[in-house]
C-alpha cells in the first residue's frame, strides 16, 4: 500500500518507519523544515532506541521518503494517518487545531479515494468532526472512510512496543475500511480489536487514564508504607502476584509525567464534564500526582533544613530513561521548586541535556557527567533511572559529594545494595539506610 503520515514526531516516524519496514510504500510528511531536511539524510531528531536504524534501513531499501508537501503525496497515497500533536488547551481540553488544519489540508488536496486514519489521541466525537470538515470541502466524485486507530507506544520502547504490542484498535464506521486497515496491520503480527470509532477514541483515554491511576494508586500507598515502616517495593510486589492486580504499573516513586498522561488524564476529566459527569476519581489521580512530583523537594527540606545556598545534583531530566523527551518531566517542577528556595541546582542526564537546556530555568546549571554533577553538591536526588544512574559507582557519591546523601525518586536500589555503600540513602515509600541501619 501507499502510505502518507502526517506528522512525524514521536507517533508518526515511529508509525512510517514501523509500516515501510512491513513492506508499505511510506512518505512521512512535516510541516518542521528542520526535521524534514535531518530525516532526508537518515538523522532521527529524536532519542528512541533501535528507530535511527530502521529507518536508515528503510530509506535505503526504497520503500521510506520525507517531504513538507502533503498536496505532492495526496496524488498516489491509498492511505493517509494523522499523527499530529494533540497538545493541551489551558482549560484541559484537547487542543484540535493541528488536526483541524490537517483535515483542511486533505480536503483542499484530496484526488482519488482515500482512507483517512487517525492515530493522534482524540477526544471521543473528533473523527466524525473531522470528517464532517474535509467531506464539507471534498469534490463530490470523491469518497474517503476515517478509521480511529489509537496508538499505545511507550517512549523509550517505542518500536519495540509497535512490533509486539498487546493489541491494535481499529474503530471504524464500515467493514470495508476496517478491514483495509486490518490488512494493512496484519504483518506486525499483533493481536487486532476491531471496534466503532467512538469506542475506540475512547479505549486510548480510558487505558491511559487506567495506567495514570495504578500509578497515583501506589504512589498513596508509598506515602502510607513510609509512616509505618513498611517497604512498597515488596508490597507491590506481593500485590502484582495476583493476576487481577498485576504487576505492572506499580513503581512507587515522583510520579507519571511525559506527553501522554498529564493531558490525556486532564482531557478526560474535560471530555467527562462534557457530558455532565464528574470524574472525580481521576480528577483524585491527578492531585496526587502533582503533589507527588513535588515530593523530592519537600524531603531534601526535611533532611537539609534549609535549601538556601545548598547545592543540588539532579540525576536525570527526562519524563523517564531512553528518551530525550521534556515534556512534563519531574525535572521541571523539582528544579523550580529548589530554585525557588534558593538552592543551587547542578542537572545531569544521559541523553537529555540539550533539550532540557531550552526546558529548564537558565539558572540551572549542565553537567557533562554523573561524576561533574555529584562535584561538591551537598545533596543528589536521583529523578529518572537511567542504566546508566542504576550503575553509578557509590565511591564517586563518598568521594566528589560534601555529604554521600542521596534522595532516590525512583527507588532504583533495593535497600540491601545501598547498605554497605557508605552513603544515607533516602527513598520513596521505604525505610531510609544510614550507613548499614535500614531506619524503621
Ligand atoms: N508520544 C507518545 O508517546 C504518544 C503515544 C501515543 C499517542 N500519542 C499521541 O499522538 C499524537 C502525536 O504525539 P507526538 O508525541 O508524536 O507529537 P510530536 O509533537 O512529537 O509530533 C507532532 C509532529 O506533527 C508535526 N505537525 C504539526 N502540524 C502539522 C501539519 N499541519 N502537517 C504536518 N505535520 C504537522 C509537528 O511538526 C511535529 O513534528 C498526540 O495526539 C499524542 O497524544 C503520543
Ligand atoms: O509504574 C510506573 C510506570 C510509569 N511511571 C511513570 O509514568 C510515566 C509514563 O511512563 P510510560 O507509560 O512508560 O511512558 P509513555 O511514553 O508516557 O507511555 C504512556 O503514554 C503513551 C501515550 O499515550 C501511551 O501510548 C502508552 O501506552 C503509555 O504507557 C513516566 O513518567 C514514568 O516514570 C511510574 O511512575 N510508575
């Protein structure tokens, strides 16, 4: 098939590059010149494990190419995804401007018949909206079906997850559409839910909103854990040995962030109110989430006293490792909150420093190394787990730091590793380790 993706950010490159490798004709189309120009020479603009390589294979092998002109692509495309941002509006709300000047764009340039595929999150309503636009511009002679195909990648993992995900939604107003984008999928070899469109807009809300909870849910129970002296870790654990519970989605720590759950979870409680409900446990998900990315700043108070003239390591920037993404990162609201106590923040991450820089307050300073960032800092607090933070060498932390305090939001040591380290060690939802005391 001829296959046009609009919108090759983090969604739609991962999209083309993962359906030119199964055998589909792909141009990936973006409005970002920038990008376009990097993609043309086989450079991913953006940090996603094993995606470089497979779309250098796929350019080479003639079956991926980059333009900024979606008109150019209108004329053979058989099928058309829309992978554009769906960014939040102040109020909450989905933000459908990108679509809606998309569906435009195709409904000024469409010339044959076409499948219209949605894999943008979108609020339950908006493919038949954006339907509504481009037929309201289409010349009459030419038909279109749209097809809600909602994505379920994972940052970090993405085309991994695009070649053994769990499942493909496909929600579709017709079988003939359904099935054409059934066909289309059949080679990545994952299990397919076929659907109508409004259910599946809403089975991307409703996981992502599920998964926010699980999170929120044990972030709560770490909170309680940490008074009485017991250790989520193992709680978590022993919850995720029942296969209702599961055992995913329970690590305790500073919270979700990223591109997807804070807007998706703050769109749906919006999409509730729509329709006069109020989604008052999601709306719970998200308070405590947002006091919980806060969480750090409130125990280095705790242990330091006073922040004021305190210098402060943050190990990884990221919304989580293997990405260079900084959207609604933890960083964010942790080195604004040291800043505004007066704290002197020294940030480090793997991958993430460049976009970071255009991210975070210019007061922060950029280390080049775990070890330049733990120089002299009176206090490190460990943000994202990082491989390459999970395997610091503990004789940096006793010898570059003033004091070997680390206050760890992701709790990627087990309290038995840190024991005989030499170090304190402050997590989340545990006991604190002074030296080789486990403080209950
Ligand atoms: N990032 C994720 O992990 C993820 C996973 C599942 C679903 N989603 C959803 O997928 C959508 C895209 O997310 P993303 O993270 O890939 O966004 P992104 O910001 O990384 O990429 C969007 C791209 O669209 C381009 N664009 C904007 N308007 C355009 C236009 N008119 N024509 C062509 N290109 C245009 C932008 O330049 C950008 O490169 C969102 O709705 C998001 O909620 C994201
Ligand atoms: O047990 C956990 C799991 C995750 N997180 C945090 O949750 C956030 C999101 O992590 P993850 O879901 O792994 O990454 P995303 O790339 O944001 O992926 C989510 O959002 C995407 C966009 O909608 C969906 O496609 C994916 O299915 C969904 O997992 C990150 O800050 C993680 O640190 C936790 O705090 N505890």
């Amino acid at each position: 098939m001829n296959i046009t993706v609009v919108g090759a950010g983090y969604v739609g490159l991962v999209t083309g590059v993962s359906l030119a490798d199964i055998g589909h004709c792909v141009t990936c189309v973006d409005v970002n010149k920038d990008k376009i120009a990097k993609l043309k020479v086989g450079l991913s603009p953006i940090h996603e494990p094993g995606l470089e390589s497979l779309m250098q294979k796929n350019i080479d092998e003639n079956r991926l190419s980059f333009t900024s002109s979606l008109k150019e692509c209108l004329k053979d495309t058989d099928i058309v995804y829309i992978a554009v941002g769906t960014p939040q509006n102040k109020d909450g709300t989905a933000n459908l401007s990108f679509i809606e000047i998309v569906a435009e764009d195709i409904a000024l340039n469409i010339s044959k018949d076409i499948v219209i595929v949605t894999k943008s999150t979108v609020p339950v309503g908006t493919n038949e909206y954006i339907g509504g636009l481009i037929k309201a511009k289409t010349p009459k002679d030419i038909s279109f079906d749209i097809v809600s195909n909602p994505e379920f990648l994972r940052e970090g993992s993405a085309i991994s997850d695009t070649f053994n995900g769990d499942r493909i939604v496909i929600g579709a107003e017709n079988d003939k559409a359904a099935s054409i984008i059934e066909q289309v999928n059949k080679p990545f070899g994952v299990p397919i839910f076929k659907t109508d469109i409004r259910s599946a807009e809403m089975i991307k809300y409703a996981s992502n909103a599920f998964l926010a909870t699980k999170i929120s849910f044990i972030n709560e129970i770490s909170t309680i854990c940490e008074k009485l002296g017991a250790n989520v870790d193992d709680v978590a654990k022993g919850m995720g040995k029942d296969k209702r519970v599961g055992n995913q989605f329970l690590n305790a720590g500073i919270g979700y962030g990223g591109s997807c759950f804070p807007k998706d979870t703050n769109a749906l409680v919006q999409i509730a109110g729509g329709v006069e409900h109020d989604f008052n446990l999601l709306k719970a998900v998200i308070n405590v989430n947002n006091n919980q990315q806060a969480l750090l700043v409130d125990k280095a108070r705790q242990r330091l006293g006073s922040l004021e003239g305190k210098r402060i390591a943050l190990l990884g920037l990221a919304f989580k490792p293997n990405t260079d993404d900084m959207r609604e990162a933890a960083s964010i609201v942790i080195s604004t909150g040291l800043l505004q106590e007066g704290s002197e923040v020294i940030a480090y991450d793997p991958i993430a420093n460049e976009n970071a820089k255009h991210v975070l307050s210019n007061e922060v300073q950029f280390a080049n190394s775990i070890s330049e960032a733990l120089t002299e800092v009176n206090l490190a607090l460990i943000i994202t787990e990082w491989r390459e933070i999970i395997e610091m060498d503990f004789n940096n932390v006793r010898r570059l730091m003033i004091e070997p305090i680390i206050i760890d939001g992701r709790n990627c040591f087990s309290l038995d590793m840190v024991k005989d380290k030499g170090i304190e060690y402050h997590s989340v939802g545990r006991p604190a380790v002074i030296g080789e005391t486990v403080l209950i």
